[in-house]
C-alpha cells in the first residue's frame, strides 16, 4: 500500500514536470544552405529555382519580383505568451527578365519590433454623466409634439 502510494506520488511529480516543459514548434520552410548555394546571381530565372529550391512562402505586394522563404521555431511555455526564438528569411530577387538578380538570408536579428499604438479614435462631441442624460430631455419636445404641428 504504501509502495503504491510512493509510485502515484512520483507519476504526478513527472507529470507535473513533464507539463512545464516548454514546446517548440516549427513553421515555414526556408531551403538549406546546399540548396540555396545552387542558385547563380545572373543565371538562374524563375523555373530554375522553383525546380531547385520550390515554391515561396509568399511574394511581394504588388508584384512578384521577390520570392520569400520565411521559417520560425516558436517556444511555447505553459501561460506565457509564444516567443519567437529563430527566424530565417530567405528573399530570392529577380530582374525584369526573370533572372535572379540577388539571394538574401535574414536572421531573428536582423528584424525590427515595431510599436504598435493602441490607443483609441476619440469621438467628438461632449460625454453627458448620468444625470445630464435623465434630465437633459426634460422639457424637449417629443416626437409626437413635432409630428402634431
């Protein structure tokens, strides 16, 4: 019995470890150094580096003259909020003839945080307190008056 009870007590001890244990996630694909080491400045176009490294994670905004790989490991730990602890970018440029014109690789590093502001659009116009509003129709005329004239 007592032996027993020692045995549940260190299966919640583990699983209370094993619950605090922070887990990492992996998102995108970004190509290996080998891979990328294939592409030639100047020779490669499009199709050949489709073929050799695949498909974007996305492409630029109003055309399609960079190509992004874009990868994160994200630490997830218990109530805390994610935390992004890798990120690789890899931005593949072509030229107006669909020739690679530069390769780019960006780090967590070389990111920027920006603040967004939070703060809210105030409305014109003046807040009424409580009282202001109950008395504030008090000797108004109501609909039906305006509608009877």
């Amino acid at each position: 019995m007592r032996r027993a009870a020692g045995l549940a007590l260190a299966a919640m001890l583990g699983g209370a470890v094993a619950g605090c244990t922070p887990v990492i996630k992996n998102h995108g694909y970004v190509p290996d150094d080998e891979l990328l080491a294939e592409i030639t400045v100047g020779q490669d176009t499009r199709g050949s580096v489709q073929r050799k490294i695949g498909r974007p994670t996305s492409t630029g905004v109003f055309n399609d003259a960079v190509w992004y790989f874009v990868a994160s490991k994200v630490k997830h730990y218990t109530y805390h909020a994610p935390e992004v602890i890798d990120r690789r970018i890899v931005a593949v440029q072509f030229a107006d003839n669909d020739v690679v014109s530069a390769v780019d690789i960006y780090g967590v590093e070389d990111g920027r945080i920006i603040d967004l502001q939070t703060r809210t659009t105030p409305t014109h116009g003046r807040r009424l307190t409580i009282l202001q509003q109950i008395l504030g129709n008090l000797g108004s005329p109501s609909a039906e008056q305006l509608l009877n004239q």
